[in-house]
C-alpha cells in the first residue's frame, strides 16, 4: 500500500465503524450484532460494507446460520478489541483525575444478595455519602467488568480475565429450608431418600447449577418431584415461605426474619462470592469507597456465614452481631395479603 493510501486509510477509519465489526466477530451474526448495537441489520451491513471498501478487504464470509470472519475481519476485530479497552481507560482515567465523593457508581450483583443483604445495608451507607449514587443492578446474569457493563461486580462466577482485580470476600452456603406450612401438612424428611418423596422448589439462572438438585440427592433428574422452578431468587423466597416445597437458601435466611426452618438431611452447596474491580478504577475515590464498604459487610469475621466453614443455621443466631436489629429482617419475609 502506498504511503499516501495509508495516509488516508488512517484519516478516514473510525471506531464507531469498527465496532460493527467486533460485534459482528464476536456474535456470529449481523442480526445478532444489529441487536446488541441498537441498531438495525441494514446499519451493521451497511457500515461493515464501508469498512471493506475501505481498506479493499473482504472482513466477513456469509454463511447459512451466521457470519465468519475472514483472516482480514480477524485483524480487525482484534484491533477493535485493542481500541474498545483503549478507550474504557481512557474514560475511567479521567474518572480519576478529580477524585470526589460525589457521582455514580455502577454496582452488579447477585439478585438475592443484592437484595436481601446489600439493599438493607445501602440505605444506611447512602445517608454517610449522600452526594454518591449507588446504581445497583440486581440481576443473575453475570456481567463483563472490562467491558465497562459495570464499575464492580458482586458474583458467584469468578472472571477469568488476568486484567482485573478480583478478590473472594466470602462463601455462601445455601441450606434446604422448608415453612412450617409445609411442615404442618407433609412433614419434613430427615434423609436424603426421604427427601425423595417431597416437593421441591427450584431456581435455575446463570451462576447456579441447574443440575445441584440431582447430584445431592443422587438422582439422574429430579423432574418429578420439582413443583415449582423459578429463575427468581424473590420468587424463590416467596414460595418457599407460603409452602410450596423445600428450597435451597442462605444459612442466614432464618436470622434476617424469613419465616423458614432448616430441613436436615444431609445435604448443602457453598460457592464463593466474588468481588471484581478494573485496576483503572482503584484511584477513583467514590469506586474505592463503596469496594472498601462491600468488603466490610462481607467480612466473615462480623457475619459467620460467610465464613468458609458451614455453620448450621439453628448456630447462626448465638453468632449474630449487634448490627442486625430486629427491623433488619422485616422485609425478608412474603407478602401475606389479607
């Protein structure tokens, strides 16, 4: 390519052309693309189109189910890629040029921690800071913090990228509990092949594991004996405490208020939580004060079942620290309408 070409490729490619192409690249599809970018699939093919034209390379073989890039789309999605965590940098080291304790910070989370154990405690966090918004976004899915989905996340899955900063703040160990409805009119089993013979209520969402059922009871599927599935931890809670089954819960269920008792049989999933950060946002003063604030009600040392070792819920109430108050809990329970 003659100077003079490279000249005017270098003056005339843009970002905002080639993040159609990354899209494209790492979803497989111009649809799928169109959607992602708000867009529609003339727009992506339009752009891409124009890409080609010019740098006088083919970037994509169509297919009958999706697009592949060729060796040239290759090279510009990496470049793109290059160019999309450039420029995330770039808007979160500014970030860091006057640090304050004032502005947003974007925090994703687990819905039933976020929920149950973040929210009650954000409110009184948000009277000592009150110039700082806290958008908290509560969801199963988990998000993508280099990509700038989030400023922190707070997950059960821990990302894999060696560029952020990730830290385990606690374990949370999910316990079978059942209402004392469902007690009243089914019993409760005291084994696992007991337990067999029961309802149970299930929660299948990303970062749970939708087989974790079978494997503790030892059962291929258990199919026939779910009543309910929900992808919702609310949704789980609620049918739970009206007595729709036995459901797997927080240790700490019982002492925030839910209205359940523990049903042992033998059987208990723990899995991490996870806290993840970009190392770029450690000089930013509102992001490091809510990280300093998400480890510290996380602390295992405060709250004991968070600790890596299980302790039975029935124990948890001797253990529990003065900053629970009986108002904590109220909420945690199902609505009761009249």
């Amino acid at each position: 390519m003659q100077q003079r070409d490279l000249a005017k490729l270098i003056s005339r490619l843009s970002w905002d052309d080639l993040k159609f192409v990354l899209a494209a690249t790492e979803l497989g599809s111009f649809r799928k693309a169109a959607r992602h970018l708000g867009k529609d699939i003339a727009t992506v093919t339009r752009r891409i189109k124009g890409v080609e034209a010019l740098i006088e390379e083919k970037l994509f073989l169509v297919l009958p189910n999706g697009v592949q890039p060729t060796p040239a789309g290759i090279v510009a999605a990496t470049a793109a890629r290059r160019m999309e965590s450039t420029f995330v940098d770039f808007v979160r080291d500014l970030e860091g040029v006057a640090p304050h304790q004032a502005g947003i910070v974007r925090v994703a989370v687990t819905e039933g921690l976020g929920t149950y154990w973040i929210m009650p405690r954000l409110v009184e966090f948000q009277r000592a800071f009150p110039r700082l918004t806290i958008d908290l976004r509560v969801a199963m899915e988990s998000v993508d913090v280099l990509r700038h989905e989030a400023d922190i996340a707070v997950q059960f899955t821990r990302p894999k990228n060696s560029d952020l900063i990730v830290t385990k703040v606690g374990r949370l160990h999910a316990y079978p509990f059942a209402s004392a409805t469902y007690e009243n009119i089914y019993g409760l089993p005291t084994s696992k092949e007991e337990m067999k013979s029961h309802r149970l209520v299930d929660q299948v969402s990303p970062q749970i594991d939708d087989g974790i059922w079978a494997s503790l009871l030892n059962l291929e599927s258990i199919e026939n004996i779910i009543g309910i599935r929900t992808n919702g931890s609310s949704a789980l809670l609620f049918a739970i405490e009206k007595g729709a089954g036995i459901g797997g819960l927080p240790t700490y269920a019982s002492v925030l208020g839910a209205n359940v008792i523990p049903v042992d049989v033998g059987v208990l999933n723990s899995m991490d939580i996870w806290l993840t950060y970009h190392p770029s946002l450690k000089d930013v003063q509102r992001v490091a004060t809510v990280v300093s604030w998400l480890r510290d009600i996380f602390d295992p040392v405060k709250y004991p079942w968070f600790r890596d070792e299980f302790i039975h819920p029935n124990d948890l109430g001797d253990l529990r620290t003065d900053d629970l108050n009986a108002s904590f809990g109220q909420n945690f329970r199902a609505a009761n309408p009249a």
